[in-house]
C-alpha cells in the first residue's frame, strides 16, 4: 500500500495545507517566531507517517508515531497561541481545530493499530 492511499496521511496532509494558508495570515512582524514552529510542526506531521509506515510495525515505527502524536499537540497550542496574539480569528482556530481533531483520531487509531500488530 502506497502512504497516499492512508486515511491518516492525507488528514495529516490536509491539516498541513491548512496550517500553511493560516500561517500566510500572521503579521509580518512574527518573522521566524511562531510561523516558523508552526510550519515545522505540520511538515513533520505527514513526514513521521510516512516513516512510520514505510517500517515493519515494531518500536521503530512506534517511535516515529509517537513523534507524531506529539507533533499534533504542538500544533494544537500554537492554534490557540495564534488566537490569543489575535493573529486569528475564533472562526479560524475552530476551523483549524476541527481538521486537526479528524487528523488526531485517525492517528491514534493508527497507532493502535501498529501496537496490536507489534
């Protein structure tokens, strides 16, 4: 099976494309503050699924699920950051966090499922 055809990547994929056009709206005067984490994060995102399932389950691919599960509650602070410096609006971080929620169940089923296959 190629990573494309992963429900949780293309969340993932979906929940960086959004972060990517929400970031486009911070103020210039960020500059490589909070932007820049933010992109990192959700660039890391569909990255350590891929590793993740590109491996024979086991701790190695666990490892880099967990690396992602974290990832996906980094992204969500630096949402609710973004709201508070007024950078977005409440519609935005709620819309954000909507496709964030789909990509967070999906990769915690997933990393259920790796664990009963380990």
């Amino acid at each position: 099976m190629k990573v494309t055809e992963l429900d949780v990547w293309n969340a993932a994929m979906d929940l960086a494309e959004k972060s990517y056009r929400l970031v486009e709206k911070f103020p210039e005067s960020d500059g490589m503050g909070l932007s820049f984490h933010f992109r990192k994060a959700v660039t890391h995102l569909p990255a350590n699924i891929s590793a993740a399932a590109s491996r024979k389950y086991g701790r190695e691919s666990l490892s880099y699920l967990f690396d992602a599960k974290g990832e996906i509650y980094e992204i969500e602070s630096m949402t609710y950051l973004a709201e508070r410096l007024n950078y977005i609006s409440l519609d935005e971080r709620d819309e954000h966090l909507e496709v964030l929620d789909t990509a967070r169940k999906l990769l915690f089923g997933f990393i259920k499922y790796y664990k009963k296959a380990s």
